[in-house]
C-alpha cells in the first residue's frame, strides 16, 4: 500500500474513533443500554493508545452502576463487553471482573457455550466473543461445542461469514488445525468485489460493516502467506463507505461502527507487517 493510502487509512481509523469517543459520551449522559456504551468503548480500546482518548473512570463506573447483585449484567454478550472493559481498565484481579465471570459460569449452557439469555440456545457468536475477550472463562467443553457447533455449520448449507470469524477469534492462541485452516481459507475467499464482506458472499444486502469488522478481526488471528490484498481491499471499502462523522452506516451505528473499527485497526496493523505485493 502506497504511503497515500496508508495515510488514509490512519485517517480513517482516527475519524472512526472520534465518532466513538463522542457517542461515548453521549451514551454516559443519556444512560444508554450498557453494551452500547461497552462495545464502544471496547472498539476504542483496541486502537494504540486508545486508552488516552476517554475518561476511562468514568466509563467504568457508567457499567458498573448497571451490574447486577449477581455479577453480570442483562445478558451474556453485554457482559462480555462490560467485564472486558473493566478486565483492561481496571485487573482480571477486581471483584467486578471476578463476579462477571462467576455468572457467567452460570449461565452457560449444559453443552457448554451461551446464547443470547440464560434459556436461548449456545450460539457461536455470543460463545466466540466471549472464549476471545475474557480469558480463561471459556472451559475445554465450551471450545468443544464451539468447533463442533462450527464444523456442523461449516459443512452445512449455509456458512455465515461472521460465525467463522467468531470461530477464530474464539480459537486465537491455540495450535492452528484443519477446521482452522479450513476456516481462514473459506473466509479469505468469502470477499465481496467491492473489499467488504457480508454475511456470506453475493449475500442480497451486499458488504456491510459489522460482518467487515467480525471477518477481519477474525483473520488477523491467524494471518496468511500472501493475503496483503485481501486486507488492502477490505481497508479500501472502509475508507469508501465511512460517513463524514466517521461512522458506518448499520441497524445501530454505534454497532456497525464499533466492529468496522476494529476490523480497520487490525487491517491497518496487518498491513504494517505483511510483504508488499
């Protein structure tokens, strides 16, 4: 990528995170649903030096306010949010993240994952993100439904691009397999002609930035010789499609725009690293 581009990347990456920041503040004024202001506020943290850009006290004790007696929050994915925050702001060591992770116990499924609430059933979105974000709470029979739930999918008629990029996320850090590679490989081909990705290739509603954001986020845990221009791509449909506010256009913007985020910080170090084309 030419020093032009990269530049522009940067400036869409710094743009993308003032439309955070300032949705940031408006769900502490306006008391937003706490995953709102969590997965913000997340997103944010994934930037270098993301932690200079907000009042991190206050946003810790926005979530906290809404944690419950019982350690969690409404629901399994908005736990994951908040407790991650609160893990990176304050320690995995605090009360507050130990109690999120004690419900969390409780909540899971007797297969093993979770879902949406405590009577929906394991789903490989809500399971992957929390096996990635809140270490040692995934157990070994939580990744066994994981890819086993996966590998049905996978070989199924239908393989959403977003739940194999849960997948890898959930799987980072642990020795690569074949359903991994297999993974990595199916979504590398899963781009869209414009960069961006949908929930599965030629998907009626065309790239979106939630789905970009998932993929990409999934991808960069295990890179691959020669995949420079898929990320180039990818971080061109970001540039293209962000709004002048800097955020993305989705259902709920501040949702769209935490993943694209994040997706656009990853492309961004991915392609610092990975050999010209």
């Amino acid at each position: 990528m030419s020093p032009i581009a990269t530049s522009r990347l940067g400036e869409m990456v710094r743009k993308g995170s003032q439309c955070l920041t300032l949705f940031v503040e408006t769900a502490l004024s306006r008391s937003l649903e706490p995953v709102r202001l969590a997965r913000a506020a997340r997103a944010l943290q994934e930037m270098d030096g993301g932690g200079d850009v907000l009042d991190w006290a206050r946003v810790v004790d926005g979530l906290l306010q809404s944690q419950r007696p019982d350690g969690g929050w409404s629901d399994p994915e908005e736990t994951a949010w908040a407790a991650d925050v609160i893990r990176i702001v304050l320690s995995e060591h605090s009360r507050e993240y130990q109690a999120a992770v004690k419900w969390l116990g409780q909540v899971r499924h007797s297969s093993g994952g979770w879902g949406k609430h405590s009577r929906d059933q394991a789903r490989i979105p809500v399971s992957g993100l929390i096996a990635a974000m809140l270490p040692g709470v995934a157990t070994a029979g939580d990744l066994a439904w994981l890819e086993a739930e996966w590998r049905r999918d996978f070989h199924g008629p239908v393989r959403l691009s977003y739940k194999g990029g849960f997948y890898l996320l959930a799987m980072a850090g642990r020795s690569e397999s074949t359903l991994i590679r297999d993974t990595r490989d199916f979504l590398w081909g899963e781009q869209n002609d414009d960069g961006g990705f949908g929930p599965w290739k030629g998907h009626p509603i065309g790239s979106e930035p939630w789905s970009t954001g998932v993929v990409l986020w999934g991808l960069s845990q295990w890179p691959r010789a020669g995949d420079r221009a898929l990320w180039e791509q990818a971080a061109q449909w970001l540039c293209i499609t962000q709004l002048p506010s800097g955020c993305w256009s989705y259902h709920f913007l501040d949702d769209g725009t935490s993943l694209a985020l994040i997706g656009a910080v990853h492309a961004l170090r991915r392609l610092s690293t990975c050999v010209p084309s």
